[in-house]
C-alpha cells in the first residue's frame, strides 16, 4: 500500500515537473538595437494608451522580434517584452558612431559657449525626428562646435533600413533553359504551328483628302487652340514648393556628451552690454580676448563673428571686435569686417610678432573667409591692446563635416611676419570707381 501511494506521488511530481519546463521557447532575434533616448517605454501593444510592461535607458541592447509599421517588437535585458517607435531605436553601427562622436568632439575647439531657455533634445543626427538621446535643461550651459545646414525631409531609421535588408527575399534565379529537339518543320516538341498574318488592312477612302496639305489660316488655328491648351494647364498646375532647410549645430556639454540642436532655439551667453550691438544679426561664434579693469571691476574685450540671416551654407557674413573704453566706460569698435563668407572653425592663439629686430608673443585669432576668386584663406591676426593687424593668409580647405579633425589645425600658431601695409597706389588703386566690383 505505500508503494502504491509513493509510486501516485512520484508520477504526479514528475508530471508537473514535465509540465513546467515544457513553456514556450523565447522568439528568436531578427537583429540587435540599442534603446536612443534617455529612457524609452516598452509597451504590451502598439497604441501609446497600452500599459508599460519595461523601461530601458539610452544605450540599452534590446532584440527585436517582430515588425508592424514602423513598430517593432523588442525584447528587454529584463525579458519583457513589448512595443516600441522604431525611431526611437539605434543601430550597431550608429551606437558606435555616436560614441565616436563623442570622443573626436572632445578634441575639437568650442566656437561658442550658448544656452537654452526651454528644455529642448539633443538628436543624434540633425533631423527633427532622429533619436534624442540628452535633454538639456533650462539655461543649462554648453559649448558650439560647429554647423550644418540640412534640407528637411521624412526620416527613416536605421534599424527599419537594416532589418528591410535583412529580410528582403533573395532574387529571383530565371530557369535554365531545356534544349528540345525541333522535327523536320523546325517546330519544337510539343509546339503548335502558328496560323498565317493576316494581310495589312487597306487605305480609307478618303486618303487623298486625308494627306492634303494645311493652309496657313489652319495651321495658325492649330498653334492658337496649342497655347490655350498650354496656358489652361499652367493655370491649373500647382507651383512646386522650393525645398526648405535648417540650421543645426553640433554642440558638447560639460560632461562631454555631443549631439545636433536647432541652432534657432539656443541663445549665445555673451554680455548683454555687447549683445545688444548685433544689429538684428544672429551671433554664430563669440572669444573673449582679454581682460581690462575697470574700477573694482573686470572687463573684456570680445571677438564675434555674424550672419544676417540662416538658411546659408557659410557661418557669418561679417566679424568685430569690441573693446572696452575704462575712460568713457562703454565698448566700442576696435575691427570690424562686413560683407563676407566665413566659415568654421575660428580660434583664439598666441602668435609670434616681430618688430625690427624684436620678436613677442601676443594675443591673436584666426578665422577663415573666402576671397573674390572664391579661394578659402585662413587669415591670422594680432589683438594687442586696441591694435589688431593682419598676420598671415594661409590657403584652407573648407570642411564639409563638422567633426573632422583638421580643424585642430586652426588653433595652432601662426609664426609668420605681418604683411606690409599697402602702399599709395594700392589704396589709390582700390578708390578709383572701375576698380570697385559692380
């Protein structure tokens, strides 16, 4: 009897045992993503109403299982699973350009320090819809590196591209052809012999009235009745929209994260007493140059470079320099250059200076414009006290990606003689009227 009884209870055991351990296999991956914003929520179904079974953090692998639209079902570390945007989602590749981002915007100069008013996102790439993965808070300070500008367009992420890749079927192989043998009316086998053309069909009757030569009132009628027809259908058709573009900057905060902002919704962190010179004009990039005293308190003077109005492949238009008069408290104009294309980067450096037989170190910065020719030169000057002097023209190459590293070279000094100064006829020459550019 208590065999019986220990034999039930051994059948039963091994019975739930079995039972447990026989669940669902888990889904297997269709490709690796990595959570873009700063936290993500993982839904049990697509509508933004569903509960939220996971939340993950920027950077976090996830496996995606399943795709509807542009949903995708992922795996959490956690397990859950769920729903989630495949916008919000980065590739392999774009995790490790971002962290490589990160790490060459840690070498490049800063052209600005700016803030934000509103807590605004910092995108991976410069596109409203592309992943953000930072949120910068309220007059939260960070440094400008650069600038692009980007057509506006629809966005698709990465990981629907590479998943579409992956799972487009294979092309389709066209079948070898069988050689059959032909009988002796060349028809192959199993080949239906063809019934003869019909004959061409005849000319109308009324050919002859049909070909006869348009007089010139009829061929007048015909061009009249044309461009009414032209101009009815330039009435009707709608104009198309010119493509519309915007400025983003790549910026670095100050624990070292890089990303793209609107460059519209930032404010440059220069002085109000200097700001309010701009004129209207954006502030693209702002130095310090130096200190000066005044009183119990310190001033400096400024370096800052413009541009009139966005939308422009180049980044100012026009640069100053401010100084600041102790005597007469105030800043005032020590350089100013209108009417030109500059472009990033620009740096402040020492330069060497020689005098006669005298050689110093002082104060100087470099910006790079374009001349007439359209050539891009950097041009280097001294900044000592309030005298600013040319330097040196140096050739540069213009640099379509903001993070390329060659801009390092900008910051490095310059140890050329300043060029002379332009002699009597050179600046007759530049006066007289059919010299000037029309």
């Amino acid at each position: 009897m208590r065999y019986f009884f220990v034999t039930i209870l051994l059948g039963i055991t091994g019975w739930t045992l079995t039972s447990c351990s026989d669940g669902p296999e888990p889904a297997s991956a269709i490709v690796e993503a990595y959570a873009g914003p700063m936290t993500l929520n993982i839904r049990q179904e697509i509508g933004l109403k569903s509960p939220v079974v996971a939340t993950v953090k920027h950077g976090d692998q996830l496996d995606v299982l399943a795709v509807r639209r542009r949903f995708m079902r992922v795996r959490a570390p956690s397990g859950k699973e769920g729903w989630c945007d495949s916008e919000k989602l980065l590739t392999t590749e774009q995790m490790a350009r971002l962290r490589a981002v990160a790490e060459a915007a840690g070498k490049l100069p800063a052209q600005a320090e700016a803030t934000v008013f509103d807590a605004r996102n910092v995108h991976t790439e410069p596109h409203r819809q592309s992943p953000s993965f930072l949120l910068l808070k309220e007059e939260e300070h960070f440094q400008v590196l650069g600038h692009k500008l980007v057509e506006r367009g629809p966005y698709e992420s990465e990981i629907a591209k590479k998943i579409a890749k992956a799972s487009a079927p294979p092309p389709r192989k066209k079948p070898a052809r069988v050689r059959k043998d032909k009988d002796k009316k060349g028809r192959k086998d199993g080949e239906v012999e063809l019934p003869p053309m019909p004959e061409p069909p005849r000319l109308p009757a009324n050919w002859r009235q049909l070909s006869h030569r348009l007089t010139e009132a009829e061929v007048a009628a015909a061009e009249r009745k044309k461009e009414e027809r032209s101009a009815l259908s330039m009435l009707i058709r709608t104009p198309q929209e010119a493509p519309k573009f915007e400025d983003w900057s790549l910026i670095r905060t100050k624990d070292g994260k890089a990303g793209w902002i609107l460059t519209r919704t930032m404010t440059m962190t220069i002085p109000d007493d200097v700001a309010r010179y701009a004129e209207g004009h954006r502030i693209t990039s702002w130095f310090p140059l130096g200190d000066v005293q005044d009183g119990d308190q310190v001033k400096k003077h400024y370096l800052w470079t413009t541009i009139a109005k966005g939308g422009e492949s180049y980044e100012f238009d026009g640069f100053r320099i401010f100084v600041y008069n102790a005597r007469r408290h105030r800043y005032e104009t020590g350089f100013r250059e209108k009417n030109v294309k500059g472009y990033f980067p620009s740096a402040l450096h020492p330069v060497e200076v020689t005098e006669g037989r005298k050689t110093h170190m002082a104060q100087g910065f470099s910006l790079v414009v374009e001349e007439e020719g359209g050539a891009l030169v950097r041009k280097t000057y001294s900044f000592e006290g309030y005298r600013v002097r040319l330097m040196s023209k140096t050739p540069w190459v213009k640099l379509d990606d903001p993070l390329d590293l060659k801009a390092l070279a900008i910051t490095q000094p310059a140890n050329q003689k300043p060029e002379p100064p332009p002699g009597l006829w050179e600046r007759v020459k530049k006066k007289l009227p059919w010299t000037k550019k029309s």
